[in-house]
C-alpha cells in the first residue's frame, strides 16, 4: 500500500536543483581526510567549498546498494533495510526525560537509559534502539558508555549516532566483543552508525571524519543532517528538500568513493522553525510532508531511507503527542520507509517518555499493519462464503470462514488501546496514558536483565575504564 505525493517531473526538479547545489555551492569541511578523499576522486575545490562534478555524482550513485541487512545479536531479529517495512527506531540523543513516577521533566541519567533500552527490548513493534543521553556520565565518553549500556541492556540491532569522531574505536571495540569479532560484526552488522552534518552544507570534522571511519569499518552508514526551514535552510518544503538532499547526497557519494557498495541510508529529518518563538519544531504536518518528499527522492535513486517519524510539538504523553505521531509516521511509511525514527520522543525531540514509547509502539503497530495493505484473493472474496450463508440462511458468525481468518489475524487487535463498552471502561476509567505508564513499569519489572555474558562484560569494563583514562585522563 503506497502513495506518492510528487510527480515524476517535480522529483526531477528536485534532483536537478540539488545537483546544481553540489556542483556550483558545493559542501566546506574541516577535515582534510574528507577534502583529501573528495578532491582525490575527481571534486574540485573553489574558494574553500568542495564541488562535485555531475559524474562524479551519477558514478557514485549507481554503487549504493539498494538493500542490506540489520541484525540482532544470535542472529534475531534480522531487518530487511530496503524492503520499505517501517522498522521502527527509538529517538536518538534526548537530554531529557519525562520521569515515569512523577512525569515531571527532569535531566536523562543512567538509570535511565538502562530501564528505556529494557522497555524498547521488551517492545515487540520497536525495531532497532538508540541512546538516549544520559547527564551524569562523564560527557567525553558519552557514546562509548552509552554504547556498553544498549548492548548490556537489549539483543536488538542499534543506531548510535556518531557525534565524537575521537570516540568511534571504542564503539567500534564494543560492538565487536558483542558481536564475537571484527569480521563477524562485518558479516553481520548489529548496529547503523549514522553522522550528522551541520547544515548548512557544512561536514564538520567529527561527521567528516567518522564517516570515513564507520565505511572503513564495514558497518552500515546512515547520513542524517537536521536542517531547520527559515532557519538553516529555506522557508520552503521544497527548497528544504533540495538543500537536505544535497547534504545527504555528499556523504553518500564519499561513502561509495571509499568503498563502492558501502551500505547506506537516506537519514532525513527535516524541521521548521516556529518564527515567533524560534523553538525548532518536529511538528505536523511539514514534518511529515518534508519525510516523505525525501523518502520519495531515496526510491528515485534506489537508496535506503531512514526518516524521523514518530515525533510532534507535545510536552507530554497525550491526544496531541498520538495524533501528531502517527501522522507524521504513517505519512512518511506510505511513501515507503525502510526505519522511522524518534519513537517515544516529546517535546521536538527533546524529551524521551517511557508512556510515549508504549504508544509509539501501539503506532508502529498500526503503521506496520497499514503497509501490508489488503490480500485480494478467491478466498478472500468469498463469494461462495457469501451464498452458503444466504442459502443456508445461516449467519457469519458461525461460519467456519469467519473462524479461519479471524485466527489467521485477519483483524488488528490493539494491546494497548481499549475497545470495550463503556460501562466495562468506565470501572477503571483508566487513561490510554496512565495504562501506557502502568505497561511501561510492568516490562521494565519483567525484564530479564543483562544481556551480555560475564565474560563480555568484563571487557565492556575494560574498554570503558581505558576510554576514561585516554579521554578524561582518570
């Protein structure tokens, strides 16, 4: 089940005004690394910003796989990345977290993002987790901590969004202890390592320098800049869109000038700015309309697509977070959306939610099921079903058909939503964001614990204890 929202005219405007940016406004980068790689592979460099010569594109486009494979450890789950199945992802890299005793807003700290990553493992429509960021750890390792902390606390396959080019060894060592070596991480790969570049148009030296690192490494990349209409990129969905193409399309190309056939995807996250209070939004509808505008333009080129989804303007878990959450989900998953990201997030991203992760995992649910779309079949039809029943002057009901397909799931059931009578509601009365919370504590409670041997956990120790002194000298 898909729609498109552009044209094939209009999706080559788009593309040939972001040519046009590449070739004449081009990207400027720090690391000399990156301009090496670039001017090395046929770019030209024009008052200190990298061009890209349209061959240069079109050659590094036709390598880009068009599908790869996330897994989680012991094999399970395996994610079909390019099979358009809306995996859905946890929102990366909250400070803060709405706290699930008082739902008072409050900084995000260890404990944490370790109950969080056991809540999205027990969840079974959340896909792949990300960190949130913890504030009381040392911040100069942040990601290595948090990296031990996911794999500790969760078999799922990970994002971790590389913002310290200095820490991605460490994260890198982690993941291969967890994975059972290097070239078994490689095989199987349990984790994407996104960069983001500034917008706009600017790869500074840590995204610069990282994606470098994670190609190199054989993990999958995912190139994720958050530009800002009106305020990093034009006041205009469309303008937006070819600005952020063009963002993603420079790391793109880098990746297969380093290795042709590097997996990769199309990490859009487009926002707005709210001009009279300069608060940058993840708000419907642009949101969701600038997603699938970029998930329109992956398909064009054949590339993975890797938007953020499951985010509004809501401070808290509720009517508003629900709505804005799934339309700006179910919009982007239409077009055709391999991972969509920023589950149980509030407050633009913001401010992780244990409740809103129960509901985002009720959404991804509903999302998931809507993509499969409707099975048209003899037996579906059911014509002879129809005439035995009229014939017999039997009812539905009883009929062995409606037995068969009812069991068969022919019918979403929802696991958190209620669907009784009123008056059965009403005994409890409970709210769908008390009951979300309630479930939340409840998996948390139940959850198994660690999931990494006493073995692994004692090199996870080791790494972690030599990161502090490296970095931190401590």
């Amino acid at each position: 089940m898909r729609f498109e929202l552009l044209a094939e005219y209009e999706l080559s405007q788009i593309h040939e005004a972001s040519l046009k940016v590449l070739e004449t406004i081009g990207i400027h980068t720090t690391s000399e690394r990156f301009k090496k790689l670039l001017l090395d592979n046929g770019c030209k460099e024009e008052k200190g910003r990298i061009l890209f010569p349209r061959h240069v594109i079109s050659n590094a486009l036709k390598t880009v796989p068009r599908e790869f494979k996330l897994y989680g450890r012991n094999n399970s789950p395996v994610l079909e990345i390019g099979k358009e199945k809306a995996y859905c992802q946890t929102c990366v890299g909250t400070p803060s977290m709405m706290d699930l005793e008082t739902c008072e807003k409050r900084d995000a700290t260890v404990k944490d993002l370790e109950e969080y990553t056991r809540l999205a493992d027990s969840l079974e429509f959340i896909n792949i987790i990300s960190p949130i960021f913890p504030r009381d750890v040392p911040q100069e390792i942040i990601l290595t901590f948090e990296t031990a902390t996911l794999l500790r606390n969760t078999s799922k396959p990970l994002s971790i969004c590389i913002e310290s080019s200095r820490e991605l060894p460490y994260i890198l060592e982690l993941l291969a202890l967890a994975a059972g070596g290097k070239e078994a991480l490689r095989e199987k790969p349990i984790a994407m390592l996104p960069v983001s570049p500034l917008s706009p148009l600017e790869y500074g030296y840590d995204p610069a320098e990282a994606l470098i690192d994670v190609v190199e490494a054989g993990l999958p990349l995912g190139v994720e800049p958050c530009p800002m209409m009106g305020s990093t990129a034009p006041m205009t969905v469309a303008g937006i869109a070819v600005q952020h193409n063009a963002e993603i399309l420079a790391g793109v190309i880098a990746s297969q000038l380093i290795k042709p056939g590097a997996p990769v995807t199309m990490s859009s996250r487009a926002t707005f700015m709210d001009m009279r209070s300069g608060v940058g939004l993840w708000a419907m509808p642009e949101m969701g309309l600038a997603g699938a505008v970029m998930n329109q333009l992956a398909k064009f080129y054949g590339i993975p697509s890797a938007p953020g989804g499951f985010c509004g303007a809501s401070k808290i878990a509720d009517s508003q977070s629900g709505y804005e959450h799934l339309y700006n989900a179910l919009m982007e998953a239409l077009i055709g959306s391999d991972i969509i990201g920023s589950a149980g997030s509030l407050d633009n991203a913001l401010t992780s939610c244990y409740a809103m992760l129960v509901i985002d995992n009720e959404l991804s649910s509903v999302v998931q099921r809507t993509i499969k779309g409707v099975e048209v079949t003899e037996e579906k039809l059911a014509v002879n079903v129809i005439a035995e029943v009229i014939e017999t002057q039997s009812n539905f009901l009883e009929h062995k058909h409606t037995r068969k397909h009812l069991r068969a799931g022919e019918l979403w059931v929802p696991s958190l939503g209620d669907r009784q009578t009123y008056e059965k509601w009403a005994d409890k009365g409970e709210r769908i964001e008390d009951k979300a919370r309630r479930i939340a504590k409840e998996l948390i409670s139940n959850h198994p614990g660690l999931t990494t041997s006493a073995e692994v956990d004692a090199q996870f120790e080791r790494v972690l204890e030599r990161a502090r002194k490296t970095e931190i000298g401590s």
